[in-house]
C-alpha cells in the first residue's frame, strides 16, 4: 500500500497515453503505483469562478489535466530505469 509517507513522485505527465504506458508498464513489473489526477482549469477558492468567466480561451487544452505517479520509496529506481524510453 501507498501511504504519504513511503512515496516518491516517479513522473509528472500531461499526456493521457504516457501515463498509460507508464502504468502498463509498473503493473506488468508488479510495481505497486498511485496516480493523482489535477485538472488545472478546474476554480479554487483563490480564483473562484474564473473558468465561468473566461471559459477555455486562450489555455492550452493538451496541458488541462496533469498526472502525478507516484510508486513506493523502495521501487524508485528499479520504476525509473523501467519508464525510460
């Protein structure tokens, strides 16, 4: 199991079919991984609304969801030999 505490951010990704590769890749290695899903156009509460204001215009839509990976401390390095292409 993941926890806060025994994690290392692997990679950070904007692209929906890298971060498959990547998952297809620590599962078929039997490497344990988390995946936290941002979408960067969505409001906080520091700008509360301005996504109904302004819509999308102007805001680089491949770049609107970012995925951070997470795997285990322990499996670090042997995931990011594993990763790179």
């Amino acid at each position: 199991m993941i926890t806060l505490f025994n994690r290392k951010k692997l990679t950070v990704t904007y692209d929906i079919n890298e971060q498959a590769r990547i998952r297809t890749l620590l599962a078929g290695e039997g490497i344990d991984y988390s995946v936290k899903t941002v979408n960067r156009l969505s409001s906080s509460s520091f700008s509360a609304g301005s996504r109904v204001r302004t819509g999308t215009y102007g805001q680089n839509t491949e770049a609107m969801i970012e995925y951070i990976i997470y795997v285990k401390k322990a499996d670090y390095e042997r995931a990011g030999k594993l990763i790179q292409k």
